[in-house]
C-alpha cells in the first residue's frame, strides 16, 4: 500500500511533455503548474523554462522537415497548447527570447500521448535550440493555471546561420506577455457557448507560418480574439541567410497597448476583435 501511494503522484498529476525528453528527463514528478493566476504564474522563469540549465541535445530537428511531440495530462484540464523555438540556450530563463512555431487548440484531446506531427520551418538556423512546450489550462476560468517544459534540441540546417528578417523574436516575461487571468474575458471561457469560445491566446506563430493552416497556426494569426501583438508585421516570407557565424536574432518586441494591472505587474495583452479562420 505505501508504495502505491508513492507513485499515484506520477501517475494522476495535472499534465507534461513527454516527447522530446525534456530537460530532466523522466525520473521525477514534472506534472505540476509552473505557476498561477494566484501567484503570478505567467512572469516567472518557470513558465519560460521548468528547469534553466541547458543540457547536451539528445534530439536533433532538420530544418524543413518535421517532429513529433507528445504529452500526458493526469487531469485533463481544458486549455490549450503551443510550441516555442530559442537559439538563448546559454541566456538566463528571463532574457531568453523566442519564436513560436505550432498551436495545439484544446490539447487535452490528444493528452495519452498520442504523437501530434508538426512542420519545422525551412528556414531555422543550424545550431543547437531549445524547444518549450506552453499550456495554459482554463479549467478555474478566471485563473488560469501555467505549465511549461524545455528541451534542447540541435537543429541541422547546412549553411544557415540567422533567421531570416521577417521573424520576430521576444522575451516571454518581464514584462509578460501573457494575461495573468480571466477576469475580463482575457481568456476563452471552454465551458461557455462553444462556438464564441473556440480561440487561443498567444502570439502569432513567426515569419511566413503566421496566417498558415501548417500547425495551426493560423488560430493566433493577426485579426483573432486571442493574439498577442509582438511587433511581428504581416512582412511576405524571407529566405534563410547562408553567411558564417552564430545565430542571430533580428527585430526587437513592440510592447502592447493596452494593459492591465495584477500583484505581479503590469500584463501585456492585445485583444483583436474578428472571426476566427476556419
């Protein structure tokens, strides 16, 4: 008895990645929220990272191709996922700046595991990454719960060097840029009207995925209830630059305008007003 209640912690907790192996593997319980509305949840370096020490990448992503992700929810909350690129590997958690690259709408729906294929833009950069997978989980609908995992990856893309111009990257805390709770419809209520409730919250997926079908992407493009305005311009796709050196970032985050105010801080938040792509 003793020890089946030793493991019921691994099995029934809220929800992780499984796939690719994050940063400490799976030797120990990861399923808890990183943070909440209680507790300032979407402003802290978990949410950037559960763990900040880089490790060796054990996983290795081609450029224009394609990977698989999974992960398992012991409570399958509602709320939805999405999945960030970083050449930061070596920066502190706070000034690490991404990308995004695929939306996971309603990610308890595929939360046994089941392996969800993504598109890897062509135009990444050849150097080691670290991949995070966000979910934000609605189920208290006006607080919000926050889980995050990292793992480090290398990408291979010979003779690419930078990202190209139209690829906006920015730091996911300080200030966040993610709304800290619901009280004013920040976040879709998922146990209202399905219909009026269907959207994400987030940025728009970078570079030429913004407005694609292609990891549905498209759920937080420019024009939806949920997007978050990082100062991406609607700019036609770039080709990747083939020069020599390390990785760069290009193009700085645009605060947006309009806020609100939490005991963490001031919320970063544009709440677009338009029909969802279907």
């Amino acid at each position: 008895m003793i020890c089946l209640l030793v493991l019921i912690p691994f099995v029934w907790g809220h929800g992780r990645l499984m796939t690719p192996i994050s940063r400490v593997g799976h030797q120990r319980y990861e399923n808890d929220p990183t943070g909440s509305s209680g507790n300032g949840g979407n402003n802290n370096d978990a949410w950037v990272c559960r763990h900040g020490a880089a490790t060796v990448p054990s996983t290795t992503l081609q450029a224009g191709g394609s990977t698989t992700l999974s992960w398992h929810f012991g409570a399958k909350h509602v709320g939805d996922c999405d999945v960030y690129l970083s050449y930061d590997f070596n920066r502190p958690r706070s000034t690490m700046r991404w990308f995004k690259i695929a939306n996971f709408f309603d990610c308890r729906s595929q939360s046994n595991q089941e392996p969800q294929r993504i598109t890897l833009p062509n135009w990444l950069p050849n150097g080691q990454a670290v991949l995070r997978w966000g979910w934000y989980a609605l189920h208290q609908v006006q607080s919000i719960e926050f889980y995050s995992q990292c793992a480090d990856v290398r990408i291979t893309n010979s003779g690419v060097s930078s990202l190209p111009s139209n690829v906006v990257t920015y730091p996911l805390i300080t200030p966040p840029i993610f709304p800290l709770a619901s009280q004013n419809g920040e976040y879709p209520n998922r146990f209202g009207n399905a219909a009026s409730n269907s959207w994400m919250v987030g940025p728009p997926c970078a570079g030429d995925l913004a407005n694609s079908r292609t990891n549905q992407c498209y759920r937080t493009a420019s024009g939806t209830r949920g997007y978050i305005d990082v100062g991406q311009s609607a700019s036609p796709p770039s080709t990747p630059t083939s020069t020599t050196g390390n990785p760069i970032t290009t193009t700085t985050r645009i605060e947006t305008t309009t806020t609100s105010q939490s005991s963490s801080g001031v919320i970063s938040f544009t709440s677009v007003t338009g029909a969802q792509p279907e």
